[in-house]
C-alpha cells in the first residue's frame, strides 16, 4: 500500500519524532493537538532541532498542523493514522473512537498479533 498522506494525533515527543521521519521521506504529515500552537510549536522544534532531525530544512513543509477540534476531517484522506497522545486511556480511548468513525477504508490500524 502506498502511503501517500499520514495524520499524527498529539505532537510531543514521539509525534513529533514520527513526524520528522515522514517529513524527510517525503511524506505528507499533518500533526493535530489540542491546540494549533502546541503542534506549530512541535513543527518549529522540529525545524530548529539539533542534531537535525531533517536531512534538509525545506522539508519542513511536508508537515501541517492544527488541533483535533477544528481540524480532525484529514483524518478522513489519511492512509495511516498515528496516535501518540499523552498517556492516559480514557484519551486514547476517546481518540480511536474518533479514529474508528472517521478513517477511511483501508487506512492503515492496528492489527491483532498471533501469540508466539
Ligand atoms: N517519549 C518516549 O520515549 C515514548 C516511548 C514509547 C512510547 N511512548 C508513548 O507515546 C505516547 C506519547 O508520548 P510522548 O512522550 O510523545 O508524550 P508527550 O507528553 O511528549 O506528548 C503528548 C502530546 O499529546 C498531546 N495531547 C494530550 N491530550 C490530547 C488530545 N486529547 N488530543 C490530542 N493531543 C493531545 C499533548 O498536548 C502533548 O503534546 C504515550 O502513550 C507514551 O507512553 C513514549
């Protein structure tokens, strides 16, 4: 499957990290939180790191933002839908609902693994 656009819910540390390796492959990421400032921040962090967590600066435009309240409809276009929100399950749980309702069929989840 080609993954061509990728929504990532919650852009702290592990958001914003998955962000920046989509980013330099050249894929298309939109990183939600609850607030458009908290991810632009994520973005801006992103950009500045150093080390660099892009192999080129430019890339830096792969990555949108906005928050889960205004902006939660990409997730409808996304081929793969990442969580990465606070750790905290009533969250989690609240979010894969919101996930479930909207993704598109086929984007990529989380399948069941067969014990070893
Ligand atoms: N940091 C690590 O090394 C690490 C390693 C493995 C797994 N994890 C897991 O990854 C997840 C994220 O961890 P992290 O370290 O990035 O946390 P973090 O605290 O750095 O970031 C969490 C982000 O989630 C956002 N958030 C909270 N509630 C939200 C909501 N309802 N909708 C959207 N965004 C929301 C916060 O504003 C914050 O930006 C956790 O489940 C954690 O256990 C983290």
């Amino acid at each position: 499957m080609d993954i061509k656009k990728v929504v990532i819910i919650g852009s702290g540390t592990m958001g914003s990290g998955i962000a920046a390796h989509l980013c330099n492959a050249n894929i298309p990421v939109t990183l939600l939180d609850l607030k458009t400032e908290i991810s632009e921040k994520a973005r801006e962090k992103i950009h500045k790191s150093r080390p660099p967590l892009l192999i080129d600066k430019s890339k830096i435009n792969n990555i949108n933002v906005g928050n889960i309240n205004d902006n939660f409809d990409v997730v409808k276009d996304a081929d793969w839908i990442v969580e990465a929100v606070v750790e905290r399950i009533d969250i989690k749980h609240n979010i894969y609902e919101k996930i479930f309702k909207s993704r598109k069929t086929g984007a990529i989840k989380k399948k069941k693994t067969k014990p070893q």
